[in-house]
C-alpha cells in the first residue's frame, strides 16, 4: 500500500510548474488585452478575471497529475520503468497496484474535465468542448493504448500544443473571449519550456528508453541533439519576449530570469547524465514558473 507522500511523489510535484505557468501567463495576458481596449477594472477583475484564471488552473493541474499517473501505469505495466535511474514510480516500484494507479489517473483527468466543462459553461464557449476532449485524450494516450504518441517521438509536441498554445490562449480567451497576439507570444515561449521539462526526463532516459523500444524524440535525435533543442528551448523564449517589451517594458522583468536558463542550458551542454539530470528537471520546472510570474507581473504593470 503506498504512502502518501509516495501517492505525492508519485504524482510529480516537479512537473506541476507546466501547469501553473500558462494559466499565469495567459491571465497576464488577458489582463493586458482588457486594459488596452478599455474593458479593465476592479468589479472585470473580481467577477471574471480571478474566478475563470482559477478554474484554469483547477484544469491544468488535475490534467498534469493525470498525465503523470497514466505515464506511471503504462511505462510501468509495459516495464518501460523497471530499470530506471529517475525519480520513484509508483507501478514499477510495486508500491501501489497497476489498476489503482490507473483509477488515480482517470480520477484526475476525469476532475480536470468537470473543472473544464465549469468553465466552458461560465465563459459560454461550448465549442471548447472539443478542445477540452482532445486535451484529455492527449493526456492518456501519451503512454497509453496500444500505440501511445510518446513511444514515437511526438511527446514534445503534444506538450508544446496542450501545455502551450491550448493552455496559454485557452486561459486568455476564457477571460476576454478575444484572441491576441501577447497572448500568443507567450504561449510560444511557454510552451517551450514545457517541452525543455520532457527533454530533461527524455534525455536522461535515452539509455533505458532504447533498449524498451521507447522512441522519444531524444532517442531519435540522439544525445546531442537533445542537449542543443534542451538549450535553444530554455533560451528562446526571452527573446520571443522582445516584441512584448516594446509595448509594455514592464515585460523586461522576464530577463531576470535568465540567469536560471543559462545555468541548466550549460550544464546539460556540458554533459550532465544520469543522476546528474535530475536536478535539471527541477530547475526546468522552476524557470518556467519563474519565467511565467515575472511574465504575469510585467502585463498587470
């Protein structure tokens, strides 16, 4: 029987930034687009902005934790997981039995779909539906069903998609039902940073991934070329805010956050392997959540 804290751990808590990133990113943004047409003040604040930015949150962590559940049943009922050098795992450690870790991921995705249809029903965009179905299925088949996206190298881009553009513009539009330009700016940057997250787990397990069969973008693109995506990914995202800067130089506030890019980017260029990754993905998980709050405080400036 696991343990909380293992239920706790199980669930990723180092991820968890990919989900408040964008939400806090795609307020910031609507904040900025309802300002400049006009539209902003404390009752717009109270009654649409907070309540709706919340809901989205309430979505983006209960679909992280589920993807992260699901990942730990599949890999672990396919054996992906049973020699690894990463962080614990709930199935392939026997800690908990494959189908209540399975219950737990379709009990978080099936919240993160109720908390989405809540919003879907308060924004009046019910053609977000479909959005939000795909966003779930995203979630399961990363490693689940017979031929899951993940094992063919196309994680990454799922990640960038629903943890980027979906979530970033998707909160913005929920609040200001518009779409804008900052908003999709920022869903590009933050959708790269969630990607350099995968990266660092992917990297790490370029070894274990090839002998199960694993083909993650990392082991199509090889050591390599991981390292050099894993920085440009850590490191683009400042200078897509450039234009942003232009028009609202609050946004400059983002450049302290450079210092936490390079420091990972170098260090995986460097080298790094194996255990020596792990704190990597840490520090991606904290550059992004870093990167998404100074982000938010230079558009509410």
């Amino acid at each position: 029987m696991a343990t909380v804290s293992q239920w706790i751990e199980g669930a990723r808590p180092r991820t968890w930034p990919a989900a408040v990133a964008p939400v806090a990113a795609g307020t910031g943004a609507a904040i900025w687009q309802l300002r400049s047409i006009g539209e902003l003040d404390a009752g717009i604040v109270a009654t649409v902005v907070l309540p709706r930015a919340l809901l989205a949150l309430a979505v983006a962590l209960a679909l992280q934790i589920g993807v992260n559940y699901a990942n730990d049943y599949s890999d672990g009922i396919r054996g992906t997981d049973d020699d690894r050098v990463g962080p614990f795992r709930l199935t392939s450690s026997r800690a908990a039995a494959p189908a209540t870790v399975k219950r737990a991921a379709i009990g978080s995705l099936a919240a993160g779909a109720v908390f989405g249809v809540v919003l879907i029903a308060v924004a009046g965009i019910w053609w977000a539906l479909v959005v939000g179905a795909a966003a779930v299925a995203a979630a399961w088949f990363y490693t689940g069903g017979k031929k899951p996206y993940g094992y063919l190298g196309l994680g990454e881009l799922f990640v960038f998609v629903f943890f980027g553009l979906v979530a970033v513009n998707g909160t913005a539009y929920a609040i200001t039902l518009r779409f804008g330009w900052v908003a999709l700016l920022a869903s590009i940057a933050i959708g790269l940073l969630a990607v350099a997250i995968m990266l660092t787990n992917n990297l790490r397990d370029i070894p274990t991934d090839t002998v199960a069969g694993k083909r993650t973008l990392a082991v199509r693109l090889g050591d390599r070329g991981t390292r050099l995506l894993f920085a440009a990914t850590m490191l683009l995202p400042f200078v897509l805010m450039v234009p942003v800067m232009v028009v609202q130089w609050p946004v400059a506030l983002v450049l302290l956050a450079l210092p936490f890019a390079i420091i990972p980017a170098r260090t995986v260029l460097r080298g790094a392997a194996g255990r020596d990754l792990i704190p990597m993905l840490g520090a991606s998980g904290k550059l992004e959540l870093l990167f998404s709050l100074l982000l938010l405080a230079g558009l509410v400036l």
